[in-house]
C-alpha cells in the first residue's frame, strides 16, 4: 500500500490540467470511516488547498500527473521508496530503493522503543494517529511517520511538565495556529485518556480547510471538550482565559501576538516552537542599508553573511521573547524540542508564571514594540 507521496518540478501545463499553477502536491494516507483514503495538500506560491481522495482516485492521479504533470514524484511504501522522474525531453524513469525496516530492543519490525518509554506507545492502536496516518488499525507506527510520531511524544512529555503549574479543572488551552493539529489531539488524548483530567482545548488557524478537517475528525472520533476556529492570532480575544497556551511553528510575528495574548490573560504556562523570525533580521538589513555605518558595528562580521545572520536574528529575536516573559512574571527555559538532524527550529521556549504575579492585565503588552532593537545593536 502506498504510505505517500510528493509531486514536484511542475510542467507548464499543471495549471492547464488541475486549474492552479500548483507548485507541489503532498498526498498521505488517512483512515477515514474505517476506510483507506488519502488527505492532499496542494501548494501554489502563496497558499495551499487541501482534498481527500479515495484509494482509487489516488491511484488515479499518480497514473496520470507523475512524470508528466510533475517531472518529480517520490512515493513511499512500508518497506520502499519509488522515485518517478522525467528528463527534458519527456522520458520517464523509475528507481526503487528499498527502506531498512526499523527494529527495537527486541529485534521486531516497526516498533519504537529504542530504549525509549514514549507516553504514546506503539502497539495499541490510538484513534487519532490512525486517522491522521501516523498508525495503521493494529497499532503500528507507520515507518514514514516516525519522526512525527517522536515529535508528539516528545511534546506531550512538555505538557506533563507543566501540569503541575496548572491547578484548573477543567485544563483550558489555546493551540494557535494549529494546522492539521497533531499536537492538539495529541494533547487532548493525553489529558482525557492517559491522564485523566478534564479539558477544554481550542484550535485556531486561518485556513478555512484545515479548520473543517480537524472539526471533522473531531466529530467523527466522538471527541468532547475540543474545538477549532478560524481566527487570526493578532486579533483574537477568546471567551475563556487559558491556562495553557501552545504554539508549534507559528511564523515570524505571529509567536509574538500569541505570547502577548498569553501574557495578557493571565495563563500559567507558555510552549512555543518559533519559526521564521523575520522582524529582527527586517530591522538589521535596514540599518546596514544607510541608517548605521557598518564600520561601526562590531558585530559586522556576522551580519553581512545573510545565512549567518538570519541564524544570529533567530537566536537573538527567542532571547529577546525569553527575556520579555521574565520581566512579565514568568520563569523561562530555552530547551531543544526535537533533534536538529529532524528540523533546524527545534527551540522551544517553556514559560511557567512565577508565584504571586496572578494580575491579568486589562490590555495586550506590546512584544513586538519592545523587541524593535532599531539602534541596539549598534550600541
């Protein structure tokens, strides 16, 4: 069965044969009302457009658009890798590359142990994970899907963290910018089924797709106490303050909106994996371009390298976050989320409020006024 699969490297007529000059196809396998299907994600250069397909349709369209529609399609079997390529006179070539099945401890295929006790184990089947295609219907982590299958654990083992700053009952989180929303089922499943206590959890994304489907296997799975809603981070107010409040890759200023919603109303723990942080390297460019003399700044050496200094903005915008929850009553810790080999924004900022800094204030405080560093660096 195919677990996956890319398409890229569009011809000219992709737009001619799907009405969108699609730029890449990612397609996955879900369990869908206890069927095998396929959830699609279709990316043109400034959106993405999601689809379900049945088996056969898409059997269908990897018949009809790899390497023709695309010059490139890679896809994935439990125990194989099959890459269709096209050169640029039309001819098609396949090559097969077979995939080493992963062992654990006690040499048996496809499990996870490593030595490692997961909070979510391999070997029951956990509703969630089947549908989103992390698991097959016996329990078996997909070899494909290891990498999120670690990164839900490893979340979960953050949450379990912070549980003990949270004293509510029912637990009230915010997932901005959930997405497909692993972590966000992940979490609810930890706290209802392994846990124990009560939850309330709200999703919120922009994209309108994305919402329906989480909403969707929501129902489906028969699901209390979760949500999702389209909203935008910057101007979201919510009805109920959370206790938690997590982000996993909300991009650039949009980590900042929610660590000031987070801050503002008051909640207990704060888990956020950062991504692209451009403001600061924004900020940097603009100086070097007339604003400061680079001569005086010592930090040119680094600066003018544009990959050394988009990894000095990163590093330097999550110290600023740091140091801005610090002085907002909270207990920072900068900690590795997932080994670096598997993604490089792998920094995950744990805030937990100090004791006897329970005011909520009336009005957001402005992060991203305080981290305008105009001048700063150049002091």
């Amino acid at each position: 069965m195919i677990l996956s699969a890319t398409f890229s490297k569009p011809g000219n007529d992709v737009e001619t044969k799907l009405g969108r000059p699609y730029k890449k196809i990612k397609i996955s396998v879900e369990n869908k009302d206890g069927h095998t299907a396929y959830f699609a994600q279709l990316f043109t250069d400034k959106q993405v457009f999601h689809e379900h397909m049945s088996e056969a349709e898409f059997e269908a369209f990897i018949q009809e658009h790899a390497g023709t529609t695309f010059k490139n399609c890679v896809q994935r079997t439990q125990d194989q890798e099959i890459t269709t390529l096209a050169n640029k006179k039309g001819k098609i070539t396949k090559f097969v590359k077979q995939i080493k099945a992963q062992t654990g401890g006690d040499g048996a295929e496809n499990t996870v142990s490593e030595g490692k006790n997961y909070i979510i184990k391999e070997g029951k089947p956990v509703p969630f994970l089947v549908v989103l295609g992390v698991m097959t219907a016996e329990g078996k982590v997909i070899a494909s899907r290891y990498d999120k299958f670690r990164q839900i654990n490893r979340f979960l083992e953050f949450i379990d963290d912070v549980l003990p700053w949270i004293e509510n009952t029912p637990v009230h989180i915010a997932d901005f910018g959930c997405g497909k929303s692993y972590l966000t089922f992940a979490v609810h499943y930890f706290l209802t089924e392994i846990k124990h206590i009560p939850c309330q959890i709200e999703g919120l994304d922009l994209k309108q797709d994305v919402i329906d489907y989480c909403n969707d296997i929501t129902r489906r799975l028969g699901l209390k106490g979760l949500n999702f809603n389209v909203g935008n981070i910057s101007d979201y107010s919510g009805s109920q303050a959370p206790d938690l409040v997590m982000t996993l890759h909300a991009c650039d200023t949009a980590t900042d909106f929610a660590l000031e919603y987070a801050v503002s109303r008051g909640a207990r723990a704060i888990l956020s994996v950062p991504c692209c942080q451009h403001q600061i390297n924004t900020q940097i460019q603009a100086n070097r371009k007339g604003k400061i003399k680079q001569e005086d700044s010592a930090l040119e050496p680094i600066l003018k390298h544009g990959l050394l200094r988009e990894k000095f903005s990163s590093l330097l915008t999550d110290a600023l976050r740091g140091e801005w929850l610090e002085q907002h009553g909270y207990r920072v810790q900068m900690l590795e989320f997932i080994d670096e080999e598997h993604t490089p924004k792998n920094i995950l900022i744990r805030a937990v409020k100090k004791s006897g800094t329970d005011t909520i204030k009336k009005d957001r405080p402005q992060i991203l006024g305080d981290l305008n560093i105009q001048q700063e660096l150049w002091k």
